[in-house]
C-alpha cells in the first residue's frame, strides 16, 4: 500500500492523525462517474486536486453548452452530460423535448442527466401543463424523449430519490412529497417500461440503506447502475454494516460506479483544497482501508450523532471495476 503525497500532505497538516497514516490500496486511474461544472475558469482552476487523487477521467454535468469553453486539453478526461432545465421538462411539448435531446447529442453530449427529486413533485404542481401524474417517469407524456435517450444510446442520469433521514426531517409532510416508497416504485416502473435504456441511478439509486431491495433491482434489470456519490451519504450508510456492504458491492462490483458529486464552480464560499480533499479522503477511508469508527473529516448535517466511517477494504479487483472500468464502458459510447 501507498500513500498519496498531496492527500497525506493535506491531512497530516489539517486533520486528525488517521488520515494522515491512511493506506491507499488501489493506485490505479480513477473515473469520477459524477461531477458538476458550473464554471470552464473553476473546473481550469481546481482540476489539480481531482489530478491529485489519480482521477484521469470524470463524467463533468454542466446545465449549459460548456463543451467548446472548457480548454481542448482537458478534453480527453471529460465525458460530457447534459442537465435537462426542470422547468423545459415540465412544460415543453413532448415534441420540443425530444428533439432538445437531438440537440444535446450533436453538441457531444452522450449523458442526459434528470433531477427528479421529492421536491420536482412540488414543482410540477406549479409549473407542469399536465398535473395529473406530471411528477411520474412512467408518465407517457414523457415517451418522446425517453424514446430519443434509447435510441441514441445515450446514458440517462437520474436523482429519482434523497437518504431516508430526509423523509423523516425535510419532506412532510408525507401528502406534500409522497413517501420513498412510491418513488422508488415509480422508479422501478419506468426500469420496467425502457429495458434497453442505458440507466445510472445517482447515489447508489437512493439505496444504500436498503441494499437487499437494491440487489433485486440488479438482478432483475441488467440496464441498470448506480454511482456511489455523495461521500458522507455513503459513509453514513454503508458504514452502519461494513460486513453486509462489503459482500454487497463485492457481489454487483460490474453495476456499481465511483463518484464525488463534487462541484466545479458552485461551492465559491467553501475553502479549498479542504471541500475537495476531505470527500477524496473518506472514500479511500471507506473503500480501501479496515479503519473502525473514524471519524467524517466534514460536517454531516444529517446526522446528529456525528457520521464515522467502517472501512470496506475491498479487494484490488473490485476497487478496479468500481473506481475505474465500469465507468469506461458505461460511457464507452462517446468516449
């Protein structure tokens, strides 16, 4: 095992004393499956902490055309994904929206990425035309551009849910957001409606605190993958039972996708190289070491007892397929 000079670096001067000792078992390329730029001059600007934890590739979600800003030298490690605006979804013609998908892939985007969150049930009973069953991904209304997204052979993104805390503390009540439940059924009925789509659930698909009904969506949909972003969702999650999870992501390590969900461009009050180094850290701490109760080297909001991190330590070959070779055939199409 080896350490990263930089991260060892950072943390031996700012965080406690484990993270500067912590191991990095895998020492191979990284794909980070799940980023956000908002800024060409910030991603130009900050990509060097990325570059400093071995990430060669990542999947860059931008909600304008940002293709053509961003310097012709970074473009070789970026795939590039379209955020489809809400509000177009909600209230463009079905037409209009497949053929913005038409738009999207000649620009050289080969991901469109949907947020379809608890709180877009809230936004279609303002904005939708349609406001009967707008806020469902099984809806027909939807069929152009979902038709467009597989016939493309595009990969489609979606946030389709939030942790199960939220449920509890940020969306009552229950007859305003609907409960996980009906959203994760709403989303197993449009898995069911596009088997041949290519779709990547974000965050795990909503599920790292219910693994068991996780594992039957891949065994039952072989379309489907889920990216591992959101660094202290994970942690909070997966660390509650290392064993279980470790035989989980050891069993389905050719459906699971490494991301941060880091930004490049939004987080302008936050300090860097912190933001960044502190998520890089926990996922090493939470995939590649045996660590016990280490302390989230960052706030959890979410959690009051304070979120502490269970090492996986995952075999080389699963932390390969997971970190690197997933991603690059999931995005194959364009890369």
């Amino acid at each position: 095992m080896v350490k990263n000079n930089s991260l060892s670096t950072f943390a031996s001067n700012n965080l406690d004393s484990e993270y500067s000792l912590l191991p990095s078992k895998y020492i191979g390329p990284k794909f980070d499956a799940h980023t956000h730029v908002w800024s060409s001059r910030a991603l130009e600007k900050n990509i060097q902490y990325a570059q400093d934890f071995n990430i060669q590739r990542m999947l860059a979600i931008v909600n304008t055309n940002l293709i053509k800003k961003i310097s012709p030298d970074l473009h070789d490690m970026i795939t590039f994904a379209r955020f489809f605006p809400s509000l177009q979804f909600l209230q463009g013609k079905p037409s209009k929206a497949a053929k913005s998908i038409d738009k999207y892939y000649s620009q050289g985007f080969s991901v469109i990425k949907l947020w379809f969150a608890p709180r877009f049930s809230v936004y279609t009973k303002k904005f939708s035309r349609e406001k009967e069953g707008a806020s469902k991904l099984s809806n027909p209304m939807y069929e152009p551009m979902f038709s467009r997204i597989e016939d493309l052979d595009l990969v489609f993104l979606v946030h389709n849910s939030d942790p199960d805390i939220w449920y509890q503390n940020v969306y009552v009540p229950e007859s305003k957001y609907g409960s996980k439940e009906s959203h994760l059924h709403e989303f197993e009925e449009f898995l069911k409606k596009y088997p041949k789509m290519k779709v990547l659930g974000a965050h795990f698909g909503a599920q790292p605190e219910n693994l068991v009904n996780l594992g039957r969506w891949f065994d039952t949909y072989p379309n489907f993958y889920v990216d591992a972003s959101s660094a202290r969702w994970m942690a909070r999650e997966l660390s509650r039972n290392p064993a279980n999870s470790n035989t989980f992501l050891k069993k389905y390590h050719n459906r699971i996708l490494w991301g941060s969900d880091l930004s490049f461009g939004w987080q302008r009050k936050k300090k860097k190289p912190l933001y960044y180094y502190t998520r890089y850290l926990t996922y090493q701490a939470l995939f590649e070491t045996n660590v016990v109760n280490l302390p989230l080297p960052f706030t959890d909001p979410d959690s009051r007892m304070g979120t502490v991190i269970n090492g996986l330590d995952l075999p080389l070959e699963v932390l390969e397929d997971i970190y690197w070779k997933n991603a690059s055939k999931l995005f194959s199409c364009r890369i």
